[in-house]
C-alpha cells in the first residue's frame, strides 16, 4: 500500500511544492513585507498575515490541474499494481476494443477533471482580491 500511495502523491506534491516556493518568494521580495518587518512584526505574524494570504491565491487555479494528472497517475499505477478500479476498467476495455466502455469512462474521467477545473478556478477567484476586482470591474 505505501508504494502505491508514493507513486500517486509524489509528483503533484513534489509540483505544488515547487509553485509554493515560487509564490513566497515572489512575495516575500514586496514591499509590504519590509513594511511589516520595520514596524516590528514577528516572523511568525508577517509568514501568516502577509506572506501566506498573497501567496496562497496564485497556487488554488493550479491545484485543479493537479487532478487531471493525479487520474492519469491513478491509472498507470491501477495497472502496474494489478489493483482493480476505474483505470484498469479502462485499460481491459481499449485493450478488448469495448468502445461502449471506452466511450463512458472518458466522458466520467473528463467529466471529474473538468468539475475540477471549474471549482478550483471558483475558489481561487472567491479567495485571490485581485481577480475578484477584475471580475467587478468588466461589468
């Protein structure tokens, strides 16, 4: 099971730490942040009032992305470890040439990439200010 499990969260992890990264240290560079660290805030205070409520925003839309990976990933692994699930359905029917069962775990596969897509790029409108002014400035 931790194999598996390795095989599925390393990358996407390994990615979002890598945007994360980039993001604080683009935010880290502001500024705002020597600001706060002339008026005499805590590192502590500045990394949580400051550094992670811009940092943060950038990465939500990205995350969304991050799923249509994690399937195809899902997939691979299912076959490589010979475990039952919706990739390996998958697999048994293209290589069967059932192209019902191909049809439908596409449209499935598509559907929970792109529900995820949309609700990502949702939250991270709903979180991140800046798109939120953009959004009310357009009408």
């Amino acid at each position: 099971m931790i194999l598996p499990c390795l095989v599925l969260a390393l990358s996407p992890t390994m990615q979002v730490i890598r945007m994360m990264r980039t993001s604080v240290t683009e935010v880290m560079a502001q500024n705002y942040i020597r600001a706060a660290r002339i008026r005499g805030l805590s590192n502590y205070e500045i990394v949580i009032e400051h550094v992670l409520r811009n940092a943060i925003p950038p990465i939500i839309p990205k995350l969304g992305v991050q799923l249509s990976s994690m399937i195809t990933l899902a997939i691979m692994t299912e076959s490589i470890f010979n475990w039952p699930g919706v990739g390996r359905w998958l697999l048994d029917a293209l290589s069967n040439q059932d192209y019902a069962s191909i049809q439908a775990g596409v449209l499935v596969v598509a559907t929970i990439v792109l529900a995820a897509s949309i609700v990502s790029d949702l939250i991270g409108a709903m979180i991140n200010p800046l798109v939120r002014k953009e959004w009310y400035a357009v009408r």
